[in-house]
C-alpha cells in the first residue's frame, strides 16, 4: 500500500483533477439510482403477489396494459435456445428443480448469483493481492477492483431488494454451477494479466446474461433494471480488455453466447 | 486487430440472425395484432368494440413506435459516423500527428457506428418503414456547432463522449419502449457497446487531461496510470436514461 500512496504523490494534481471527476460522477451515479430505484419498485410490487399465490393485475410488457401477465416464461425461453452454451456455462447447467425461484424471479436469483461470484471473484482478487501473489499492484488496478466490486455489489442489492419484497429469501452466495471452476481459475492466476482475463470472462458472461434477459424476462421493470446493467458490466469488459492490452471493443453487438442459463443457478 | 476483426464478424452473424428474429417477431405481432380484432369483434359483439379497439391499438402503435424507434437509432447512428469521419480528417485524431492507436479506436468505431445504422434501418425497411438516412435532428446542430472548434484530442474526445452517451442512454431506454423480445435484445446488444465507446473515451479523456497521453497504447503501462484512472471508465453502477432520445426525435415518414 505503501508503494500505492507513493505513485498517487507523484502525480498529485493529476490525481485531483481525476478525483474531482469521480466526485461529479459519483453525483451523477446517485442520479441515475433514482431511476433505477423506482423501476425496481415497480418490478417489486409486480412480483410481490407470487410467494402468497395471489393473482396479480401486473403491468404486461407483453401482453399490453391490462393484461394479466404469466410468470414462468424465462426457464422455458432458456431451454429453448434463447442463448447461454459456451464458455461460461463450461460448469454444465446442473438444475434447481426444486428451487423457490421461478420464472421472472428465477432469473432474478440468478442474477443476485452472478453479481456475488464478482463481488467474491475481485474479493478473492484483492487478498491474493495483499498476500503478494501479484507482485506489486497499480493504484488504477486497485481502484478498479473495488470500483467494480462496489458496483457488483450495488447490483446484488438490488436484485436481492426485488427477492426479499417477493417473500423469497436473498441470494446471498454466488450460487452457480459454474461458481467452482471460476474461483479454480483464480486460484490459478498469478499475475495482474491472469486474474483480469478471469475478470474479463466473468463480466462478460454478465453482460451477454442480461442482453440475454432483456429479451426473456416479461416483466418491465425486470427487463429494465437488466438494460441499466448490463451497459455497466460492459465497460467493466472495456477496460479490463485495456488493461491486458487486447481490443477494448471487439464486437459491434453485445452477444448472448456466453449468457448463464437460468439452469446454473443452484440456489 | 486481425483477432478483433474475426471477432467482429462472428458477432456480426450473430447480430444479422437476431435482426431476422426480431423482425420476423415485429411483422408476427403486426399481423397477430390485426387478426386479434378481427376475431376480437366476431366474437365479442358491437358492444365489445371498444376493447377490441384497444386490442388492436396497442400493438399496432406499438409496432410504429417500433419503426421510430429504430429510425432515431439510425440518425444517431449516422451522425456519430458523421463525427467521427469528420474527426478522421483532423491532423491529430486521423492526420500524421495522431496516436496510431486512437486513429485505430475511432475507425473500428466509425465501422461499428455504420453497421448499428444498417442493422437499424435494415429492421425499419422490413416493417415497412422509410430508412433514416440523415442524421440525428437535435444532436446535428450541436456537432456542426462543435466541429470548427476541435482543437485538440480532448476537443473531439468530450464530443464523441457525449454522442456515445446520448446513444447508449437511448437505446437502454428503448429496451422498455419496443414491442418484442428481439427488438429489446437488439437495442440491448448495442447500448452494451456505446457504453463501451463511452468508457473507453473517458479512460482516455483522463488520461490526456493528466498528461498521459504516451499512456494511451495497448496494453498501457498499468503502474504509471494514477489511481482514479482505474474508475473512471465506469462512473455510474446503473445507466441512466435521463439522456435518451425521445423515441420520435428521429422519425422519418
């Protein structure tokens, strides 16, 4: 850390300017929750009816308004090709049956899911940094990863709000079948390069899950609390890819190849 | 780059199949719409009228809102490849005192600007719209305003930082304004990648502003990077919409 205070000495004024935009941003992020709150309101109380088997008069994207919307339709659209095979879903999709979460809220819960294994992923990130495994660390590197973790965090929150309003319980653990062979690969990496490729997948994997949910979740607030983050795991990708030095936007469209299917999700 | 482009064209593939999802799925619910009042009124009587009426209202309005939708996109669309075509012929961004890499960045950009356009106006001629071919009506006088004034790097970065924004917000907005899962994955796809425009143009706005400019290379020299550098490309943990285009801005009938 030492050595971190350092190099943030030597370019002071840089470091206020720079601290000065973080500032502005953080007021225009508090901003923007604000949004992001009330469409989580709406997708909670158009859930919150499913843990005490009430009908509802929801608010239909699809079915227009009115309509009395059916939840249950994003398992069936996953199992039915709507994305996730390669390469995040190496862990096989072994199923929930089972699982309190259906529907809507199954995705949901997998989402809570993904943005624990970030938050544990740049956790585990962080210690093996302070144990030296990395050798010595940027001050960018770090603020990265605690940035990125806080924001993970905030996402976890927020999906999780919409579980505990639904009577379900928070999914607090990343409870995915592909949870053991990311932290492996962890556990593997040796270098700042090695763990930002292990970051850059897992952003990825997010950011093709939640394309994949604006097309497969029903509800609206659903569909767009997954359109307000997925552009954030996006940039999240953008610039670890700066920092292990490959093309920072490689593809014109955000794709759903590497999606988590709801099936990996073990909660 | 060669990786990147092979990159591109697999996601390129990938984007031309969900175009034809989505607009097969956007004609079905034109049609689906129509067919449902006609059995709407059979079955439900002259007294049902009315709620068959709203039946048919609401995704028939849906679908050209559908097709305004994409049009906007697509002025937006043009006008970033406008601005960055533009930028090309400036000495510092295109020209022989430009950064290899940033010229590199703002030509991958201009290609993916372009293909965002075509995929848009491919979808807006296949539901039988009219193709926005100009560009975006609210933004262009801001850049043609802008434009004699790019006197540097930072000039043109602060610019392109605003369209990316202005596009990213619009599209994340208009995942909850079309009318199928298709479109929503479509504008979905691509709010990812302005975004990703966006937090590449900040990391490198920092950068310029704090005198790094021998920074700006792939990969950059991690350690001399100042500590905020490492947030700055990702302000907000949710994208606003406050930014987003009015779903008609763009419209051309």
């Amino acid at each position: 850390m030492s050595r971190m205070k350092k190099n943030q000495n030597e370019i002071a004024i840089s470091e206020a300017e720079l601290s000065s935009m973080t500032h502005e941003l953080d007021v225009m992020h508090k901003e923007t929750f604000s949004g992001v709150k009330k469409s989580l309101d709406d997708f909670s109380a158009n859930l919150s009816h499913l843990a005490a088997g009430r009908p509802a008069a929801r608010r239909s994207f699809l079915l227009g308004a009115g309509g009395l919307a059916v939840i249950g339709g994003v398992a069936a659209c996953s199992s039915s090709g709507g994305g996730a095979s390669k390469s995040s879903t190496s862990g096989g999709g072994s199923s929930s049956s089972g699982s309190p979460y259906t529907g809507d809220l199954k995705v949901v819960a997998l989402a809570a899911a993904l943005e624990n294994l970030a938050v544990a992923a740049y956790g585990m990130a962080l210690t093996a940094a302070g144990k030296g495994t990395y050798g010595a660390v940027p001050p960018a590197v770090a603020t990265f990863v605690t940035t990125a973790m806080g924001q993970h965090k905030d996402h976890a929150a927020a999906w999780n709000g919409v579980l505990t309003k639904a009577g379900l319980k928070p999914v607090t653990t990343p409870a995915l079948s592909i949870t053991n062979a990311e932290v492996a690969k962890l556990q593997a990496a040796k270098t700042i390069p090695d763990v930002a490729r292990v970051a850059l997948s897992l952003e990825n994997a997010a950011a093709e899950t939640y394309t994949f949910a604006t097309a497969n979740v029903t509800d609206i607030g659903g569909i767009m609390t997954a359109a307000a983050i997925q552009p954030v795991e996006a940039m999240h990708a953008a610039i670890l890819s700066f920092v292990i030095g490959e093309y920072p936007v490689p593809a014109s469209f955000i794709g759903v190849d590497m999606a988590v299917q709801p099936s990996a999700l073990t909660a | 780059m060669v990786e990147s482009s092979d990159l591109q064209s697999d996601a390129m593939h990938s984007a031309r199949t969900d175009l034809n999802n989505y607009v097969d799925a956007a004609k079905e619910a034109r049609f689906e719409s129509r067919r449902d009042l006609k059995i709407g009124g059979a079955l439900l009587g002259a007294g049902a009228i009315g709620a068959a009426a709203l039946a048919f209202a609401g995704p028939a309005s849906a679908s050209s809102k559908d097709i305004m939708a994409l049009q906007t996109a697509a002025g937006i669309e043009n006008l970033a490849v406008f601005t960055y075509n533009t930028a090309l012929t400036l000495p510092f961004i295109g020209g022989s005192s430009a950064l290899p890499v940033v010229k590199a960045f703002v030509q991958m950009t201009v290609k993916q600007h372009t293909e965002h356009g075509q995929a848009f106006n491919a979808a807006v001629a296949k539901l039988g719209g009219k193709k926005q071919t100009g560009t975006d009506p609210k933004y262009t006088p801001i850049v043609q305003k802008a434009a004699p004034g790019l006197k540097g790097p930072a000039d043109v970065i602060g610019l392109a930082i605003t369209l990316e924004d202005v596009a990213a917000q619009t599209y994340t907005a208009n995942v909850g304004q079309v009318s199928t899962s298709d479109l929503r994955q479509l504008f979905s796809s691509v709010a990812g990648v302005e975004a990703q425009h966006r937090a590449i143009l900040l990391a490198v706005q920092a950068l310029v502003g704090a005198g790094l400019v021998s920074q700006i290379k792939l990969p950059p020299d991690a350690a001399k990077l100042p500590a905020a550098a490492g947030s700055v490309g990702f302000p907000d943990a949710f994208y606003s919409t406050t930014k987003a285009a009015p779903v008609a801005e763009g419209a051309v009938s």
